[in-house]
C-alpha cells in the first residue's frame, strides 16, 4: 500500500489544472448502457473508481477504446452483451449500483451485486433503498439473493411520478437513466441539483433523451425510442477545485486553478472569503490567495446543493483547527463523516464530536505525524494538514486518494509541496 511522505510547511504557489469531474464521469459512463451507437467521453479524470467502472463496463460487454492518454474514451456495444455486476467489481465503488436500471432499462434484466464505497455512515451504512423502491415504481421487479440484487422487468419501465423522501444524488442520476428509454412520462420530484446530476441530464439531452428542470427539485423525463452517437466532454471537477482553494487558504498561497466553472462552489467560495482569502473569479479558472492569519468561520452546516458540501467538509475542518477562535460544523448529509478527525488529532487539532457537530478549537500549529487516511475526502484532508505541519508526517492508505484525485502529488509538487509517494 503506498504512503505519502510529506514535510512540511510549504507555501503553495502557481498553477493548478482540474481533472474532469470523477463524480459526473460515472453516472455517464454508467448511462452509456443504453446506447445502441457509439458513445465518445472526454476529460475523463484518470483515476480508481473510473478504471473500475470502465472494467465494469468491460465485464457487461461494451468495447472500450482509449485515446489522449486514456483521458478520451469511445464506448459501444458489442453483440454480447451481459447483465451480471460481479461482487468483485462492485465492493470498492458504490456508483457501480448505476448500472442496474440501466441494464433493466435496456435488456429488462440485471443481477448486480450490492455495492461497496466509502464508509461515511458509520453502523447505518450507505443504504441502496431510495433506488430500489423507486425503480420499482417504474415497474422493476426483484429479488435479493446471495448479495445479488435479481432484477427484471415485463417489457419496457414505464413512466411514473415519484417523489424521493428524501434528496439523494446517486438515486436521482439513477432513475433519471432508467427513465429515458421508458414509456410515457417521469416525473421526479424533491430530486438532487447537485451540479453533477445536471451533467448527467445535459450529457443525455446530447444524445436526444427528453429531459427537462420544470421546478427547482422537479425533473420530469419523456422516454425516447433510442439516443444518438454523442460526443461529450465531462466538467471540471468542483471538488477538487475546492481542495486545491482550501490548500491556498491554508498555506497563505496563490493559486490560479483553472478547468472549473466556480460558481459550482459559490457556497463554499462565500466560506473562505470570510476566512479572508481574496480571489477572482472568471469564467473557467479562480485566482486566490491565501490571508496572513486565517479569520474565523463560524458554522458550517453541509446540506444538499446550493448548501455547504459535505465532499468539502473534511478539507474545511483542517482550516477551521487553523482558524483563529472557536467554530463547529453540523454534518446533515453523512451524519457520522468524521473519520479524519482521529487523525487529525494526531497531529494537534482540538475537536471534539458529538452526534453530528464537531467542535473545533482553533488556533492550532500542527506538528508532523503518522496519519491514515480513512476514505477519499478524509485522505485528501490529511494531505492538506500535513503539508501545512511543522516536520514530517506520513500519510498512508493512499489508495483512498487515488479513488477521486488524479495525480494529487504530482499536481501539488509542481506548486511548492514537499511530498513523495512510497510503496
Ligand atoms: C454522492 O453519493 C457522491 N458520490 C458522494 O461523493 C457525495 O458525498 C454524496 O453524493 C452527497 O453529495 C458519487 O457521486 C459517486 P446520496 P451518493 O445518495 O449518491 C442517504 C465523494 O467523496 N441514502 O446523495 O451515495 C445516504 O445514506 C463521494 O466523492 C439513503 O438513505 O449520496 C446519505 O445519508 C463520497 N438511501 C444521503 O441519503 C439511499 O438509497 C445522501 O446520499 C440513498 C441514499
């Protein structure tokens, strides 16, 4: 298992380029199981979790080309195409679930393992019930076996007005896909507008699927007979455009980060100007730095888009334990995503946690430590820290990192990092 090696302070300064959107890429790649034509991806961020989903893809039967160092991928459908999700593919990412209303969308059949992922919820687990009962009011049947979800349908999923109770982004990405070839009309209401859920329906209007926004959590989709070939190139990714401006903030840095729209994280953007980070925004790209001394924030309350997002809420922790004064943060959405702070206390942060609030002291020098990463936002966090501690620290169980940032090392060295992977 490889381990970061990194010294710190460091100042970072210089030019950071966002990868693609990992979290808008696997959705789309997911969806492209109900082409008949060829699908072509580009700005795909080269990182675990979409290797697992394209040998998931692989395993289903589609053919997959790459181009541009694999940043480009065409995909399409070969005569054999398979309808079982192997355990194997799915127990390390939890978006491989997508697959299944697809595959029951298309070919009225999937056996699709549950799937794996980070844990984020402590003893209640990240439940998979929102997608199946609402894929069920499509017209999805099935049975649980073995870990296997036996899924089929009678004839095409027909359209249906559901209203999720609760906001969830992957249910949402996953019926509007198992939607669009439907009969008749879908009409989702309380949905996610995360960013990334926009992708996916504007990635599908591409390819001729009839979707539209008509309230501001009301999706309604009209299914169409096929989509079309499509070419499609995936957004920056917001949240590591938001790391990357948190390890600005952190470090008294200067950073322009470019291949983002920023508005993507207005919310959290409106946070660091409070920690005084000055920026500019333009349309792709932000240019910030970092204050001298880290004002307070507050509160952070990580609720669903346009609200404070829980994938930044680790990264902000490390600059509030920095932050002069006292804050806290409430965790609405994973109500126990606080793995990191274990760690971070390792290397002097006070906080305490309570149910769902962390409280955080402030005012910390960190010192340099053993740390392990816990899941992929937890790592990047403990990466963050680190390179703004005194001394040396070790981070391990980087495989986490590797799930969602693409050449995180190498993208901070360039900018004044002191940091080396081992194995
Ligand atoms: C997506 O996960 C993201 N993953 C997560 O990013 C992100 O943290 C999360 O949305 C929230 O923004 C991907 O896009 C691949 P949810 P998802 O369904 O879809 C509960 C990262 O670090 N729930 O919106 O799994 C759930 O337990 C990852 O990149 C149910 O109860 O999140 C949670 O409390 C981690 N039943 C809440 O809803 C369900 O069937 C929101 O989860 C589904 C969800």
């Amino acid at each position: 298992m490889d381990k970061f090696v990194i010294k710190g302070p460091s100042i970072l300064k210089g030019k950071v380029l966002i990868s693609g959107s990992k979290n808008s890429a696997l959705p789309i790649l997911a969806a492209t199981l109900l082409f008949d034509k060829p699908v072509i991806i580009q700005n795909l961020p080269r990182v675990k979790d979409i290797d697992t989903m394209l040998n998931l893809l692989k395993s289903l039967g589609s053919k997959i080309e790459f181009f541009n160092n694999k940043k480009k991928v065409r995909i399409s459908k070969t005569k054999n195409p398979k309808y079982f999700a192997s355990y194997s593919l799915l127990k390390t990412m939890r978006a491989g679930i997508l697959v299944l209303g697809p595959l029951v969308a298309k070919y009225q059949k999937s056996i699709t393992s549950f799937p794996g992922g980070c844990v984020l919820n402590g003893n209640s687990g990240r439940p998979i019930d929102l997608h199946l009962s609402a894929l069920q009011k499509l017209g999805m049947k099935y049975e649980i076996k073995k870990g296997y979800i036996h899924a089929k349908s009678k004839g095409k999923l027909r359209g249906k007005s559901i209203k999720f109770p609760t906001i969830s982004v992957g249910a949402t990405q996953h019926l509007i896909m198992s939607a669009v070839l439907s009969d008749k009309k879908t009409v989702l209401s309380n949905s996610s507008i995360e960013p990334e859920v926009k992708e996916l329906t504007n990635f599908l209007n591409c390819a001729g699927a009839n979707i539209k926004w008509i309230g501001k959590r009301t999706c309604q989709i009209i299914g169409v007979k096929s989509l079309k070939e499509t070419n499609y190139t995936i957004m920056g990714d917001r949240i590591e455009a938001g790391t990357f401006c948190v390890a600005a903030t952190l470090t008294k840095g200067n950073l322009l980060i470019k291949g983002f729209n920023p508005k993507t994280i207005s919310t959290e953007l409106n946070f660091l100007k409070k920690t005084g980070a000055r920026f500019k925004i333009f349309n792709n790209e932000i240019h910030i730095k970092g204050p001298q001394k880290i004002k307070k924030i507050n509160h952070i309350i990580t609720k669903e888009y346009h609200g404070f997002s829980t994938d930044l809420q680790p990264q902000f922790m490390v600059l509030l334990c920095k932050a002069i004064g006292k804050s806290s943060i409430t965790e609405n959405i994973f109500k126990s995503r606080f793995m990191h702070v274990m760690e971070l206390q390792r290397l002097g942060a006070k906080i305490s946690v309570k149910n769902n609030k962390a409280k955080i002291e402030g005012n910390t020098s960190f010192i340099g430590a053993e740390i392990m990463s816990s899941d992929l936002r937890a790592s990047a966090a403990l990466v963050l820290a680190a390179i703004s501690a005194k001394g040396t620290s070790i981070v391990s169980r980087v495989y986490h990192c590797d799930r969602g940032y693409e050449n995180i090392e190498k993208k901070l060295k360039k900018i004044g990092a002191k940091i080396k992977r081992i194995s």
